[in-house]
C-alpha cells in the first residue's frame, strides 16, 4: 500500500531529511485533531504554504515564504491581490516576480528609512523655528537701537533722523514680511509631517484587507482597557469555520470577499460593544470593555446565528456558497493575565471546534 507524505513532510524533506524522518515518525502519535483551534490553523497553513511553494516550484527562502504566507493566510491584501493576479494570468510564479511583488509592497509602506526622514525633517523645523525666534529677536533690537539712536539726532537732524527712521521701517517691514512667509511654510511643512505621522500610525494599526484593527492594535486596545478603571474586559477569538474549503473551491479572491465581508458583519453587529480585530488568517479578536463572560457569550451568539442565515454568492461567477458560520471561545481577562486570557479563549474555541463548530462557548 502507497503510504501518502504531506505538504509538511515533503517541505521538510526538502530541508532536512533527517527532520522529516523524525516527524513522520511522531505525527500519527502526537497530532491533535486537525481543527483544533488555533494549533490546528498554523497546521493547516504550514501544510497550504509547503503545496503553494512546490506547486510553483519556489526555493524554500525567507522572501518565498513571506509572500506563501500572505497569499494564502490573507494577512496583507496587497501581496494576496498581487499574487492571485499573477497566477490568473497564467504565467509562472518565479523567483524574480516573487521579489518584484516584495518590492512594489515595501514601496507602499512606511520602511524605517521612511521614518528616519520623517524624524529629520520634524528635527530640521524645529531647527528652522528656533532659527526664525532668534532672528526675530536680534531684529527687534536692531530696531528699538537705531530708533533710539535716530530719536536723540532729531533736535539737531530733523529732516534726517526722521529719513532714517522711514529707512529702518522700511527694512524691519521687509524682514517681518520675509519671516512671516517663512512661518507659513513651514507650517505647511509641519501639517504634512503631522499627516504622514497620522498616515503611518493607522496603516501600522490596520489590517490592509478588512480595514479592521490589527493585531498590533488590538494588544493596545487591551493594555489600554486593562489600564483604566471600571470592571474588567472580556476576550473573544472567533474563527471561521471551514475556511480552508472556501479557499480551495472558490479561490482566494473569493476567500478575500469573505473575509471582509465576516469583518463588516462583525463590526456592525457589535457596534460599540466591542472593539474588533483581525488577529491573523480567518481568526478574528474581540474585545468586551463593559461586558462579563456570559454578557459576551450570548452578544457573540446572537450575531453568529445571524451569520448563519445569510446565503452567499460568489459574486464573480454568481454560484452560490452556501451559509458561513463561525466558532468562538470567550474568555475573562483578569489582572495582567493576557496570556491566560488567550489561552483560556483559545480552549473555548478548540472545544466549539471539536464539538461541531458554529458555536459560542465560554471559559470554564
């Protein structure tokens, strides 16, 4: 009998034979159940990014895998989008366009040299106005002491004290009129800096698929909630239920489609409820700031049985998907203990997963 190897041994085979010996050895022992939260997602996804990368016969390199895992877990829309694109139109993925993809996205964002000239241009106007403050005083005392010089020649110079100090005038006119142009650029320079800085935060905070808060974000959020007065959050990890299906029937552009659209449905549903995150593939956060356990598990309920009423269309080819549902698992977060929070979630999710998916279930 034909013994079949997975993704995950035929990649590790690729590095390290001995590595894949070693797994194939321990897999039928020690692996949990495929869909057991969110082990069993970095399983899947281990296994998808190995196919992509021998499908399109792609060096195991650091870039390779980067742009693998954006593509297949959605995490950065703009590689995704790129890559299906390339793939459409029937050209080979190779190494090169690989790194041309690379490139055309790190030129979208904001890089740490991109930040090192924001920081000096914000310290070359700084420079600029404390240049503008001296200059402004040295020229108001050059003109109170040539006043005051033309002010005791008027007994014996009337007529040329009084030229002198239109002269004077003149000139300090001029210069105020110099440094106020002066002012004005550079507070235009100082409101772009202002929205590049602005700019930068979101696009660091944001997920670029969904338009929802990152993970990034949504750790701030939570230190933020941990740190005010008031009762303590609520976490919720919520995970779409057989994503991996929809991918490989529909493609990911439609996946894509779903991803947003489950992001949308789950932040309008909560509304101001809950602060909502994308937290990695088709896993999303969501954080309670005003609700126990048990208050959480049963908004997050509601809304999944709505999710599960809706009937979607694949909107490129018009065939029907189907329902969409989701699991989730709620968990208190008490004191500083976020790690626990997470795992205690997690393990709400695992068991909604193992005990038949769509379904909301809450830390023991």
């Amino acid at each position: 009998m034909r013994t079949s190897v997975s993704p995950r041994h035929r990649l590790l085979a690729w590095l390290s034979p001995d590595v894949a010996g070693a797994a194939a050895a321990v897999e039928d022992h020690d692996q949990p159940p495929r869909d057991s939260g969110r082990g069993a997602v970095h399983r899947r996804l281990y296994d998808d990014i190995g196919d992509f990368l021998f499908r399109n016969g792609l060096a195991p390199s650091p870039a390779n895998f980067a742009v693998a895992h954006a593509y297949i877990s959605g995490e950065d829309w703009d590689i995704a989008q790129a890559v299906a694109t390339h793939l459409q139109s029937g050209a080979a993925l190779l190494d090169d366009d690989v790194a041309r993809i690379l490139e055309s996205r790190a030129a979208d964002e904001l890089t740490p040299e991109a930040l090192t000239q924001l920081a000096q241009t914000l310290e070359s106007g700084l420079v600029d106005y404390r240049l503008m403050i001296g200059e402004s005083r040295s020229n108001a005392t050059h003109l109170g002491d040539e006043l005051d010089r033309e002010a005791a020649n008027l007994d014996s110079d009337p007529v040329g004290a009084l030229h002198r100090i239109i002269t004077v005038t003149r000139e300090a006119v001029e210069k105020t009129r110099r440094m106020e142009e002066q002012l004005q650029r550079s507070q235009r320079e100082a409101d772009q800096l202002k929205a590049d800085l602005e700019s930068a935060r979101r696009a660091a905070e944001q997920d670029h698929l969904t338009g929802l808060p990152n993970r990034r974000s949504f750790e701030r959020h939570l230190r933020e909630a941990l740190a005010a007065d008031g009762p303590p959050p609520t976490l919720a990890l919520c995970d779409i239920d057989d994503f991996k299906q929809i991918n490989d029937r529909f493609g990911h552009p439609a996946g894509d489609r779903v991803l947003k659209f489950v992001a949308g449905f789950l932040e309008g549903q909560l509304g101001k409820a809950a602060i909502v995150s994308r937290y990695g593939g088709e896993e999303f956060a969501c954080l309670f700031r005003e609700a126990d356990t048990l208050e959480a598990r049963d908004l997050l309920d509601t809304v999944r049985e709505r999710l599960s009423t809706r009937s979607l269309v694949n909107q490129e080819t018009g065939e029907a998907m189907g329902s969409l549902t989701f699991s989730a698992g709620v968990a208190p977060v008490e004191g500083d203990r976020t790690a626990q929070a997470f795992h205690d979630a997690d393990h709400a999710l695992y068991t909604a997963k193992r005990s038949g998916k769509n379904m909301v279930i809450a830390a023991r």
